[in-house]
C-alpha cells in the first residue's frame, strides 16, 4: 500500500530564516505530487505540483519554491520566511499518467509552520 | 464569489443523529468531487469519490451530487463522537488545472 511521509511535523522558525520541507512517498512509482497551504479555518490552496523529476507548475507567486529532485521526494524551500508563510503544509499525491479528472489525491500528515 | 462555498460550521449533533454537509459551486466544468475528513491537526484523509450525479453509498455515510443545481451533499447516518472533525468538499474539472478546489470545511461536532 502507499505511504506519504512529511517532515518535520511541526517548525518553529525566525523571519528570515530558510526553510526546507521534506515530503516521500512510498508503494507507487512516478506519482502527481502536490504542496498546499491551508490556513486557519480555510480551505487548502495549490502552491505546486509536478507531474516527473525537475518538473514543477507553480500555482501562486510567492515567497516559497518547489524541486523534485527523485521520483518520490518533494521538498518545499524558502530562502527567507515571512511572517506571511506561516500555516500548515500539505503534500499529497495522486497516481501519475492518468488522463482528465480521475486523480484522487492522498494527504500527508502535515507541517505546521510558524514565522516568528 | 468563491467557486466552491462551504458553511464553517460549527455543527454540533447528539450522537446517533442523522449529519448532511453541504456545498454550492458556481463552476459547471467540475466534474468530479471529493469529501475528505480532517481532524485537528491532521492531514486531509479522503472519505468519498463520485463523479456523477446522484447518490453513492459506503457504510455510514452518502454522497450525493446535483450537477443541475451545483449542489453536493454528504450524510453521516447514525453519528458517532469519532466523526468530529472538520469535512471538507473538493472538486475538480475533468480537464485544466490538476488542483482539487476545496471548500474552507465545515466543522461537525458529535455530543456523546
């Protein structure tokens, strides 16, 4: 069965700082992988998605980026927080290849982020 | 407007009652629609898939989807305190944009 793992779970970070967030999957091979924010009370928004290695569509612009550097591990970066950035970050997948609408996508755990 | 609109709640229930969430959306392109559950402090975990008008049943709960009126519905039967969490609807065009759009979530709370 697949697996997707966040870490860490939650960070507590000074504005300015950089920021890497890591995000795995496991039991599948060349998912759709996805980074939302949701903050308090709101619903998830699209920071990124790609569909393969090094192939990153950003939704938003904004202070953060995105890479894909192997087949299952996406990491969200930043080179300096905002106070702006705080909030919870999902990743998720969905099964890659699949034409139109039939990608359900599956949630990680989170990271709760807080700037400082 | 927002594309897809969502009550937050909160919704507070005894327990064995009957619970229907609820979610509007203005894009007639949405073709397929999602619920997930969220507890707090947690990741989304997917609930219901359908992607055609009418009713798809899986153990205690129902999703029901109007395309002609842009409404979409989930029923809880027989509510339990565990089903506290916050419910949130997504959707998404069979072509375009790979993002779900989600609702902001509805809040349900279960009284034992």
């Amino acid at each position: 069965s697949q697996t997707i793992h966040q870490w860490p779970a939650t960070l507590v970070q000074p504005v300015g700082s950089p920021l890497s967030l890591e995000c795995t999957v496991e039991g599948t091979s060349n998912p759709n992988l996805y980074w939302y924010r949701q903050a308090a009370g709101r619903g998830l928004q699209l920071l990124f998605y790609s569909v393969g290695i090094g192939q990153i569509s950003s939704e938003v612009p904004q202070n953060l980026s995105a890479s894909r550097p192997q087949d299952r591990q996406f990491i969200l970066s930043s080179k300096k927080l905002l106070l702006s950035d705080s909030g919870f970050y999902l990743c998720a997948w969905s099964i890659g290849g699949l034409a139109g609408g039939q990608e359900t996508q599956y949630f990680g755990p989170g990271t709760r982020l807080l700037v400082l | 407007q927002k594309e897809v609109e969502q009550d937050p709640g909160p919704l507070s229930v005894p327990e064995g009652a009957i619970v229907s969430l609820n979610c509007t959306y203005s894009n007639s392109a949405f073709q397929y629609f999602m619920w997930y559950r969220q507890y707090s402090r947690k990741g989304p975990e997917l609930l219901m898939y359908t992607y055609s008008s009418g009713n798809k049943e899986d153990g205690r709960f129902t999703a029901q989807v109007d395309k002609s009126s842009k409404y979409i519905s989930l029923f809880i039967r027989d509510s339990q305190p565990s089903d506290s969490a916050t419910y949130l609807c997504a959707m998404r065009s069979y072509t375009g944009r790979r993002a779900l759009t989600f609702g902001s979530g509805t809040r349900l709370q279960v009284q034992p």
